[in-house]
C-alpha cells in the first residue's frame, strides 16, 4: 500500500480538499476490505467506508506522528468505527419488519460465489490469519503496522503470515 507523506496530512488538517481526496484514493481500497470482512455486505460496508472516512475529517486534529504512523492511527480509527457499526446493525438491521403481519424477520444478503470463497478461507485460518494475510499481500502493509493493528509482535505476525499464506495458496489450489 502507497503511503501518504506527512505534507498530505498537515494539508487535511489545514482543510485541504486535494489532500483528503489523495487520502481517499490511497486507502479506500484497504478501509473497504476492512468494513466488508466485518460486514460481508456490500451496501453496508460502502456506508460505513464513508463513515470511516467523514470521521477522518472530524478526528484529523487528533493525529500525532509521535506516538504512531499516521497509517496505524488511521486504520485503527478504521476498525473501531466498523465494529461500533457492527454493533449498531447487530442491534437494529438483523430485523425487518413485515408490513402485513408486523414480524420480525432476519435480512439474509444473497451469497456470491467469490465471498463464500472467501468466507471459507477466512474460518480456515481465523480472523485474525486472515486479515494478516489479506494485509499483506492485497495491500502489501509492513509487518509492523500489521502488528500494531493487530496487537502483536512483529515476530509473531511474520511467523502467522507464513504459516497462513501457505495453507491459503494450498487451500485455493
């Protein structure tokens, strides 16, 4: 994943729409795989990626470079307002209400062939192997902002990386 200098972020903080928007394109991609892997919902995933990013704007002023990278602190802003949203639709969307016989019932989102893939890949390794996998090789972050999202060593992240990239490349043979 390309990274933003610090120049980028000074402008957003001074307002800079020409920042925010080279912001959006650097991690729109990484902050929707986020969303969608805790939501497995398209439309869900897309309202909470602007969310995520309308939050950025009202936190920006929070940022300090000294005690992380404007990555870590970023993506981590990323997965607390997801799981907050989680949260939220976990307690009010699970249900919809029947016009006519005013039920409740569960929403159930059709399943595409690629998610279910993906989904079983995801309960192979678990969560957390998953997400450093997908880290790594789709948005190709360093082993230390890894670490930092994930709460563990750097050490421990390479060695769950290796382990969990080989059975997932033997899992999609």
């Amino acid at each position: 994943m390309k990274k933003v200098g610090e120049d980028v972020i000074a402008k957003l903080k001074r307002g800079s729409e020409l920042a925010f928007e080279e912001l959006f394109n650097v991690y729109k991609d990484v902050v929707f795989y986020l969303t969608y892997s805790y939501l497995q919902n398209q439309k869900d995933a897309d309202d909470c990626l602007q969310e995520v990013f309308l939050r950025l704007l009202d936190n920006i002023h929070l940022y300090d470079r000294r005690k992380s990278s404007f990555e870590t602190w970023f993506m981590t802003l990323a997965r607390n307002h997801t799981l907050n949203y989680v949260r939220h639709k976990k307690v009010d969307s699970n249900k919809i209400v029947d016009n006519e016989n005013d039920v409740e019932k569960t929403a159930i989102q059709p399943a595409h062939e690629k998610s279910l893939m993906l989904e079983d890949l995801k309960k192979l390794l678990g969560e957390v192997d998953y997400a450093i996998v997908i880290y790594r090789s789709g948005y190709n972050m360093s082993f230390r902002t890894i670490a930092e999202l994930c709460d563990l060593s750097k050490e421990t992240i390479r060695k769950r990386f290796k382990i969990a990239f080989k059975c997932a490349k033997n899992y999609l043979k």
